[in-house]
C-alpha cells in the first residue's frame, strides 16, 4: 500500500475527459483500476451481458464505453473453482514462465479498444440548445450592432448581462461570450472605451451552480454572479439589466395547470402526460397557464431592462394554426410509462397524475403576450434553420439522452430514482423503432425585444 495519491488525474473515455484521483499501487499487470466510488460519481451503469458501461454524468449526455471483441478467449479460471477442483482430488501445478524469445510487443499486438465516432452531434433536429444558440449568433450580433442604444447608458462602467434558465453545462458560457464580443465591438465602433461586464447566471435554486461555477472560462472577461430563483418573478433592482439572453427556458410553465390534474375537472388528463392529442380543455388550460407565466416574465423584465436594453430569447415553438398537434415524443413516452405500469413497475394513479410542465407557443402568442405588456418593441422573430444530425449513431438514444438531461429530475421526483434508467432505455429503443419524430412541426424560435420608454 502507498499513501500517494494523484488528484484530480485526467482520463478519456470515448473523447469525454473525466477526472480521477489515483492512488499509487505497486502493480505491474494493470494501468489503472477504477473502482465502484468512481463509477457512481458518473452514475455509470455496468451491462455485463452487453459488455458495456453506460455514463450518466448529471447534467450531462450520457456516453458509452463498449469493449472490443477479442480474437481469443484466455484460459484462466478463478481460485475459488481451482479450490474446489483441488478439493476433488485434482493436481495441480505452480509454475513460473518467463518468454526469452518474445521481443518488445508492437502496439497492434495489443488487443485495444476501438476509438468510436461521437454519436452525441452538436445538432439534434429541433431540440438541442447548442445548435440553436450558434444559429441565433449572426442575429444576435446584428442585433446589438444595430439596436443596442447604448447612448442611452454609455456613461456607466458597468454591462450587465443574465442568462435566465442557464443550467449547468457549457452552452450558457458560449452564449454569454457572443454577447459579449458583440458588445466590445459596439462600443469600440462608436469610440467608447470598453466597460466591465458583468454576468448572472440564473436557474431555479434545484440547479447545480457548484458545477456550474466550477467550470467557468478561466480566460472569461466578466465578473459572474449566480441568481438561483424562479425567472417568473423580479430577479434584479430596477433598470439595471443591459442584455437578457435566455434559450430553451421560457417553455417551461411555473406549474402544471390545475384543472388537468382534477379529476373533476373536464380538463382531467388521464392517462396522458402532456397536451399533444388530448381533449381542447386540456389544451385551453395549458394555454391559460402559458399566458400568464409570459406576462409575469415580461412584466418582471420590463422593471429590470434599462431603456434601450435588448432581450433575445430562443425558445421552442409550435406553428401557428391548430392549437395540438400530434407530438410522436411525448406519445412515445406515454407508451413506455402505460408498458411499466401493466407490469407493476408503477401505479396507473402515478401515471395519471403526471404532466409535463412544458408548453411550446405559436408566434401567434408570442406577439400577443409582447403587445399586452407593452414595454417592449419587437424588433425580430423567425423560424431558426434546423440542421438534421450527421453521423453513424442511434438517433433515438440521442434523443433519449437529450431529454433526459433536462427531465430526470422531474420523472425521478414523481416515480423514483429505482425506475429511471428502465424508463428511458426503453424510450430510446421505442424511439428508434419508429421511421420519423413528429413533435408538432415546430422548430427554434428568436426573439429580439426591446426595451422602450414608456408613460
């Protein structure tokens, strides 16, 4: 045994860096051996049959570590079958081999494992932010270099910056770093010397802003801050906020609308888990919560944008038209949870009583919330290109593993952390079986608001 440790030890798994703290061993027929502390940390699922670990990281994208297919079998057995086989009246043999004739071994005399393609792509059809953010880049560069005033607040030292509904992964600092650049540029362009920035980082207070700060840009031109609260309310005093940026958040509702969760109710959802499909009421109700979600949103950023400040939104639609169209994911989901439920692997009542606090607006809706507050002028709003992904990969894992991250921690609340990893296997495997994903025909939405002088 040694008490020399390594901390904080790079690995790289299928191209992820993962980090390890190594204790130094006297050992000379393994590299490095890791244990059962450090898979849970990844919330690493070992599959024995299929020879594979699945890694959950929290926040993350699951990945997966497949071993290779060696050419030949070793013949070993274990010392508790040579114990038994001895015991049975067996001989055995102690031998020491030592090969004089072998060389050096060639690295391809090595069985090792094969590198595979990344089978996480930066774009998923319709639904990953990362995509969507490098589409609205060229916007929002147009957009500060021609509709930030910052005549208006060009005497201060100090530009503030939030991005609302952040989360935790690498996509908020992208974000915030295009605003930024676009900024310096503005103010150099007009013979402004450049100011701080300031930047706050704001979730709901469940959020992981210890991670979150653990990975902040070391280079990063800005101080930051973390606002772990409910955006649906004020976050900061009174015309102090220069940019809002926020992607993929503001389709989340406050709260699942009352009526769809009465069973006296004729909004009752039974046996669903969204709108998609389900009767008008439910739809209208979704609506009606929708509606008033958004208003306090703009009501509380209107208190905080100073005037002539910008706000970008990137969030996802539906088209205007039919107010429910048929959506093939959360169809999907539903069929895997009635499946769990015939197996009692969770009641029917669980599965009645749960609905996804999401709802996708037409830009219909979207002009009528920003014209009923009338704090804000819309300078732009249009579809965003959607790129399908590229690659040898199993879209429906992709797809699985997109949703996961943004929904586990509200199916592990409902259901329990027990059923979670059976869940969403077998939505991505129903998933793949399916020829095309339908999620209403919607896409990626931007929005450029600002912030005008009012009475």
């Amino acid at each position: 045994m040694t008490n020399l440790v390594l901390k904080s030890c790079i690995i790289c798994i299928e191209g992820r860096e993962l980090l390890v703290d190594l204790v130094l061993l006297d050992m000379h027929d393994f590299d490095v051996i890791l244990g059962m502390d450090w898979l849970a940390s990844y919330h690493a699922s070992v599959h024995c049959f299929e020879k594979e670990v699945v890694f959950r990281p929290p926040g993350e994208l699951e990945f997966l570590f497949k071993a290779s297919y060696l050419p030949f079998m070793p013949r070993v057995i274990s010392c508790i079958q040579a114990n038994c086989l001895l015991r049975k009246g067996c001989q055995g043999f102690l031998a020491s081999v030592v090969d004089l004739q072998s060389g050096e071994l060639e690295i391809g005399d090595i069985p090792i494992v094969r590198e595979f393609s990344d089978v996480f792509p930066d774009d998923l059809f319709g639904l990953p932010p990362r995509g969507a953010i490098a589409a609205a880049k060229e916007l929002i560069n147009e957009a500060i270099a021609e509709k930030l005033d910052i005549k208006n607040f060009s005497s201060s030292n100090t530009f503030r910056v939030t991005d609302l509904g952040c989360s935790i992964g690498p996509n908020t600092f992208l974000a915030v770093q295009n605003i930024i650049d676009a900024v310096e540029l503005k103010y150099q362009s007009q013979g402004h010397s450049t100011p701080e920035f300031q930047v706050f980082f704001n979730d709901h207070a469940l959020n992981d802003f210890n991670t979150l700060f653990s990975s902040l840009p070391p280079e990063r031109k800005y101080y930051a801050a973390g606002v772990p609260c409910s955006f649906h309310s004020p976050l900061f005093p009174n015309a102090s906020i220069h940019f809002v940026f926020t992607s993929y958040a503001v389709q989340s509702l406050s709260q699942v609308p009352n009526e769809v969760l009465d069973k006296s109710s004729p909004a009752w959802n039974k046996g669903r888990i969204h709108y998609s499909n389900a009767s008008p009421k439910v739809f209208e109700s979704y609506a009606a919560q929708y509606a008033k979600n958004i208003d306090c949103f703009l009501n509380a950023r209107a208190q905080e944008v100073v005037c002539g400040g910008l706000m970008a939104i990137i969030v996802p639609c539906r088209p205007n038209g039919p107010p429910y169209p048929q959506d093939t994911i959360t169809e999907t989901m539903e069929s895997c949870l009635s499946d769990m439920a015939k197996k009692g692997i969770i009641s029917e009542e669980k599965v009645d009583t749960l609905n996804l606090p999401i709802y996708f607006a037409s830009p219909h809706e979207v002009e009528a919330a920003v014209e009923r507050n009338g704090c804000f002028r819309l300078e732009k709003m249009e579809i965003l290109p959607q790129e399908k992904p590229s690659g040898n990969f199993s879209r429906g894992m992709v797809l699985s593993s997109l949703i996961r991250a943004g929904m586990e921690g509200m199916f592990k609340n409902h259901f329990g952390e027990e059923i979670i990893d059976e869940f969403f296997d077998s939505f991505h495997k129903k998933l793949d079986e399916l020829s095309k994903f339908e999620s209403g025909n919607g896409g990626s939405l931007f929005i450029l608001l600002k912030r005008i002088a009012t009475s």
